[in-house]
C-alpha cells in the first residue's frame, strides 16, 4: 500500500444527496486519506440507490489504486455527468474500496456526515 494513502472506515452515518433525493445513506463508509487532499468518503454499492446511476464511458488511472471507472447521477431534472467513481479491481493494497462508489461533492452533490 502507498504510505501516503490510508482506508479506514468512517464514522457515523453519511449521505449523498444530488436532485432532491438521497442516493446513498451508510454506516459502513470507509474513509480514504491522500496525501495533502481531503478525505473521500466510499459507499458500499448495497448502501447506494443504483437506479440513479448510469456508468459513464469516463476512464482514469491511479498508479496506486488501478483503474477507475465513473457514473453519472440521473434526476428528474438532470444529469450531473461523472459525479461518482468507482475502482472495480483495485490493486490488492486496496483491495477494500472493491465495491464501493465515491461521489464527487459540489453545488449538485452533497456528501455529508448525519
């Protein structure tokens, strides 16, 4: 595992919110600390209302972490392209955010601590 990058799981509960509804609520949230970057909190999918999610063709690389791939939230409304991420097959160091989406917070997603 990169010394710079730490998993934990989070404490308490956390949500998304983006469109007016909650898509994700967790107590089992793992948080992930880089370096001088803010904590990004992960979801566990089953905790995640995946109706509102469509997978975007969007693609990144980590050399720490592997391959990422990226969803974007669906509203009523619209569409906040790429909002999430997901690293499907994680390096083994990081084997513990398999399965698990982190959304990008902003003015149309909210991550936040209850």
């Amino acid at each position: 595992m990169a010394t710079h990058i730490n998993v934990s799981k989070a404490n308490g509960t956390w949500v998304v919110r983006a469109g007016g509804a909650v898509l994700a609520e967790s107590q089992n949230a793992l948080e992930l600390t880089e370096g001088s970057h803010g904590p990004v909190i992960y979801f566990p999918r089953e905790d995640i209302a995946m109706d509102f999610l469509d997978a975007s063709e969007r693609t990144s690389h980590c050399p720490h972490k592997g391959d990422a791939s990226y969803f974007s939230i669906v509203t009523k409304s619209t569409t906040i392209q790429d909002a999430a991420l997901s690293y499907e097959n994680p390096k083994e160091s990081f084997a513990d955010i398999a399965g698990h989406l982190a959304f990008f917070g902003g003015e149309q997603v909210a991550v936040e601590q209850v």
